[in-house]
C-alpha cells in the first residue's frame, strides 16, 4: 500500500529521535539521522550543535571558543 506516503506523520510520532537545534541558522537536527556537529567544550554549559552546511561554513571550528568540532553519532 502507499505508507510512503504517511511516513513523515509516523516520524512525528516516533520517540527513538534526539533532536536538537542548530545554533547558527536554528534548523532542527536529528541525531543519528542527519549530519550533526557539537563542539565538546561549549556543549557543557549551553547547546552548542551545528548543521553540516554550517560546520563547512565555520570550518570545522566553533564561533564560540575556536575548538574543534565532533561529529554527534
Ligand atoms: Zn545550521
Ligand atoms: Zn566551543
């Protein structure tokens, strides 16, 4: 049947999915589906995830204290 369709309803609902928000253009990020960044040191005392569009933007470093970003698996 067509439950293509109807996949994006079902995703809604699904609770499997840590999401968070990228903190340059605050586009909703999906851990473990979509490319997520974090820098180690910021994410401790505040959200500190970016999207990959925006990872190539900074160049892998964060805007906050100049660190390496990691790939969220
Ligand atoms: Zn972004
Ligand atoms: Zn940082």
């Amino acid at each position: 049947m067509s439950t293509g369709l109807f996949k994006g309803v079902n995703a809604m609902g699904h609770i499997g999915w840590v999401r968070r928000k990228c903190r340059i253009c605050a586009r909703t990020l999906i851990i473990g589906r979509d490319m997520v960044y974090h820098c180690p040191k910021c994410s401790k005392d505040r959200d500190a995830f970016f999207c990959e569009a925006d990872y190539k933007r900074l160049k892998g470093r964060c805007p906050f204290c100049g660190s390496e970003l990691k790939l969220v698996i």
